[in-house]
C-alpha cells in the first residue's frame, strides 16, 4: 500500500522505533554511534579495527544486535557496552515540529520500541522535542537485552503495556522487524529511504517521510 492517506483508524496504540525511524536513516548521530561500537569491539576482543567492524555486522545480522552477539560469544557486560556506545554527542539531531504535530494528532496510546537502552532513548527524544508526545519507552533492558525482530520481545512488550496487537501500529526503520509484529497481527509502516522497494508482504505501509505520512494518515476521531 502506498503512504498516502493510509487508513489507520482501528489504531489505538502507536509503537516506534527510534533510531533510524524517528530521525533519517544515515543521519551523522548513528555513524557516531557505530563507530564507538568498533572501538569498543576492536578493544575488547584485541581484534584490528577491519575485523571488529566485520564482526559488528556480523553480530547485527546474526543475533539482531552487536550487543546481542557479544553477550552470546564473549559475555560482554551490557551496561558497560550501551554506556560507551551512546556516549556521542547529540549536536546531528536537531527539534523536528513537523514530527512533533505529526505524533500529537494520533489518537490513543504512543510508546517507543527500541534496541536501545532507557538513556540513550530519553537523550534522543529530548534532543528531537517529542519526549512529551510518548507515554513510555520499552527498552533493551526491559526485554532482558534480547532485541528485536526477536518473538519473545514482542511478548514482553506486549504483557508490559497491556497491547492488543490487532490495535496496534509499528513503524520501522528495519524491514526484518516488522515480520514478527505483522505474524501479531499489527498493522506495520516500513521507515526510510529504502522502504518504497521493499516487497515484503508483511510490510502494509512505507514511506520515506514519517511526519508526512502521520499528517496524511486517516485516525480515529476524538471527542
């Protein structure tokens, strides 16, 4: 389906994902970030920087996250990892009013569903000025640092927030995502520059601009 006017008004509870999805996907704030993640990987495991890299990604396409594959295979501390990691300056990330308005003019409940850890997500929010328009974050932490696309995490966030999934919307950056939140039964939004090529049937919507696309989205009328 394409982006424009989708019709979303059996919609009450509105989960995202923050990076990548609530900001642009190639913004200078995640290259920051994954580059203090090969440092960290490069030290920790006496690995060149080429290898630590490759072994980065690796961890990311195996295990859903770097950190997930670390804590598998070398018993890395979480805490110690996600401290570091997201110890980078804000200054890419600038206010959006246009996503602000956007998240405001849905109705019900809105939470971010993240990989990250609680900090980094409050960091994030703030810097962007939408922190007020999210009741909640679930965080890496609450899912016991087992990521998404993971079913179990789902479940997690799911009995936290008392979710119906029938009645809820997910946006993402990342296609592989959104799978276990479609075989839910949540109606899905494919995030990013990427997402008009994407043929995933689990994937209802896609757009390449977020705050347009919850501008133009049909919700549910409020009193």
């Amino acid at each position: 389906m394409t982006a424009a006017g989708a019709d979303l008004r059996q919609i009450e509870v509105w989960l995202f994902d923050l990076d990548n999805t609530l900001y642009p996907v190639g913004n200078d704030f995640m290259r920051l970030i994954e580059a203090r993640m090969t440092v960290f990987v490069a030290r920790e495991l006496n690995l060149p920087r080429d290898e630590a890299w490759a072994l980065q990604k690796r961890y990311l396409h195996e295990h859903g996250t770097t950190l997930a594959g670390l804590m598998a295979n070398h018993g890395i501390d979480p805490e110690h990892f996600l401290d570091e990691v997201h110890d980078v300056s804000l200054d890419a990330l600038t206010p959006d009013p246009e996503l602000h308005a956007g998240l405001m003019r849905l109705p019900g409940r809105r939470l971010i569903f993240t990989n990250g850890d609680a900090r980094h997500a409050e960091r994030v929010l703030e810097r962007l000025a939408v922190a007020d328009a999210f009741e909640a974050i679930f965080h890496i932490a609450a899912a016991d640092y087992l990521p998404k696309p993971n079913p179990a995490t789902f479940a997690r966030l799911i009995e936290a927030h008392g979710v119906d999934p029938t009645a809820a919307c997910f946006f993402e950056d990342s296609e592989k995502n959104l799978a276990p939140a479609a075989a839910l039964g949540m109606t899905t939004v494919l995030v990013g520059p990427h997402a008009a090529v994407s043929d995933a049937a689990f994937v209802h919507y896609r757009t390449d601009n977020l705050a347009a696309f919850l501008m133009s989205a049909r919700v549910k009328e409020t009193a």
